[in-house]
C-alpha cells in the first residue's frame, strides 16, 4: 500500500528541500492512498460490467511499486549530481532512507509488522528532518559569492529565464513550473518530454479531488470504516477513523526528553499495530482499493489519456533509472 504522497522527485534547486508527508485526512487530495496512488486492486475489481472501471482496475495493477518510484527518483538526483559537476558546481544526492524507511503509510496501513517497528513512521519524519536540515547543498550554495549563486541556480533549473510549464488542473486552477538547467535534462533524460510529463503528472495528482466526496459516502467503504472502528474500540482504543488515530500519536511537546519520546513511541507503536491489526482484519485496505477503482473508472473516458501518457512515461523512466542507479536498500 503507498503512501498518498507516494516518493516523489528529490530535487533540491537553488538549496530548497522537499519534506516526507504522511495522509491525513484533513486533505481531501490526499485522503486515501489507494488506486491512483500504486496499489494493486483486488482482483474482485477486475469483475466490474463497466469497461472504464476495468480499464482502472488493470491501470491500478500496472502501477510502480514505491520501490520502483524510489529509484526513480534517485537516478533523477544522480543525474542532476553529474550535471551539476559538469557546469563545475559540487552537488549532494539526497537519500537519507532506507528501502524499508521510505515504505509509504498511506490513509489505511495494514502492515502489522512494519506499525511494530515503526509506529507510524515519526522517527523516521524526524531522521529525514534533520537529514533536511543538514542539507550540505544548501550550506555550499550560501557558501558561494552572489554572482556564483546566481550561476548555480541558472545550472539547477534554468534560473530566471528557464521555460515556465503551466498545466490546468483537473478541478479547476493552473500548476506553474520551471523547467531548465539540469533538472529539466534530468526530466528530459527520464521522461523524454518534460512538459508532455508535467501536463500528465499534474492531471493524474490531482484527480482525487473528483471522486474522493464519493468514496466517503461509499457504502461499502463506510462499512468496512465502521468495522475498523469497532474492532480498534475493542482494543481499547476508541477512534472513528485511522487519521483520528494517527494524530491522538502526535499530542504531545515537540521538544521532549529522550524518555518522554520513548514513551510517546511506544503508545504511537500500540495504537499503529492495533490499526493495523484492524485494518487487516475488515479488509479496509482492500475494500478501498475496489471502491476508488470503481470511482476512478468513471473518469477515464474524459481522462484516460492522461493516465495512459502518466504510466507509460512512468515506465520509461523506470526503464532509464534502472541503467542508472541500483534499487535502494
């Protein structure tokens, strides 16, 4: 099961840094990490009379595993490194997780093993927190003298004359974006068209927004929330729903004692492995994963093209990666 924000590009330009996200949902965007974001339908999917709901099924078994997308994103990092160098600046690959570690915790996480040993993935937020922090490429940009700055940001992306791609989205409101310098040859070597990727990447992120309403008041899916939720009242922890769960976790001081965050760890971890527990045991994951693929079926007559141009670019970029850079572990 990925994570909503399933692994994304890690590139730093001009010394920024992008920050791990966990589902919750207070987001209607990232609400469920199911079809859309890379999990494997049921196969009970498959079964659906509509043909658009079929096509969704097979789209969402097709899907990259987070193994896969984190190796894409490393090969983009490797090749922005050897870019970097060439234009005559140093640059640092950010891979501060594991295989295991960068494991996506989507909206329903049902790996009971991985909650007994991670909770819900706050020590590992903040391992990659202060991995941000400590970024070396933003203390070396800060390092150089203004005018080199300004030639480090123009070989990064383009700096201010850089191409700007622009894609609507599919609920409405425009998506802006630099493309150039070596992160647009990076996208380039990867995807082939950085703005064929872009107009592709952008309709598919954002198609939650049309259905995830519908989800919600899905029957089925409600009933399976229902279960959970009295299975979790069973184990003592009383909560309508895992995003209720996961943040009763995060109640505490940001600035405890080495022995207070053990004890904040090992209440997230008891509540992470009941979720999971629960999850498992009503099949919340499943159900969901069938209902989104029925909703997002009744969108590919109108998006099916962007789905279809976002996994195949997907997979070519898989492809490239893989002569790249080996698989994380």
């Amino acid at each position: 099961m990925k994570r909503t924000d399933a692994p994304r590009r890690t590139v730093v330009p001009r010394g920024r840094t992008t920050r791990r996200a966990i589902t919750t949902v207070g987001a209607i965007a990232a609400l469920v990490s199911l079809a859309l974001t890379g999990c494997t339908a049921d196969t009970d999917a498959a079964h659906h009379t509509s043909p658009a709901a079929r096509a969704a099924a097979t789209a969402a078994g097709e899907k990259l595993t987070y193994a896969q997308d984190l190796r894409i994103a490393d090969a983009e990092q490797h090749l922005i490194t050897l870019c970097m160098r060439k234009q005559g600046f140093r640059y640092w690959e950010e891979k501060p997780l594991s295989l295991e570690e960068s494991r996506p915790v989507g909206y329903v996480q049902d790996d009971v093993d991985w909650a007994r040993s991670h909770g819900y993935g706050s020590r590992i937020m903040a391992k990659e927190d202060r991995a941000r922090l400590r970024n070396p490429n933003i203390a070396y940009r800060e390092s150089l003298s203004r005018s080199r700055q300004n030639a480090y940001d123009i070989a990064m992306d383009g700096g201010r004359d850089a191409v700007l791609l622009t894609s609507r989205m599919p609920s409405g409101g425009t998506i802006t974006k630099q493309s150039g310098g070596c992160v647009g040859q990076a996208e380039k070597m990867l995807y082939g068209d950085p703005a064929a990727w872009f107009r592709a990447d952008v309709t598919v992120s954002n198609l939650r927004p049309l259905y995830v309403g519908k989800l919600l008041r899905d029957k089925e899916f409600k009933g399976a929330m229902d279960a959970w939720s009295r299975c979790m009242s069973k184990a003592g922890h009383p909560f309508p729903d895992p995003d209720a769960a996961r943040r009763s976790t995060r109640e505490h001081r940001a600035d405890q004692t080495r022995a207070e965050e053990a004890r904040s760890f090992a209440n997230e971890t008891r509540i992470a492995v009941a979720d999971a527990t629960c999850a498992r045991s009503v099949s919340l994951r499943l159900t969901g994963e069938r209902r989104e693929a029925h909703y997002v079926g009744e969108l590919t007559a109108k998006y099916g093209h962007a789905l279809d141009a976002h996994l195949r670019m997907r997979r070519q970029a898989l492809a490239r990666a893989e002569r790249t850079v080996p698989a994380r572990t």
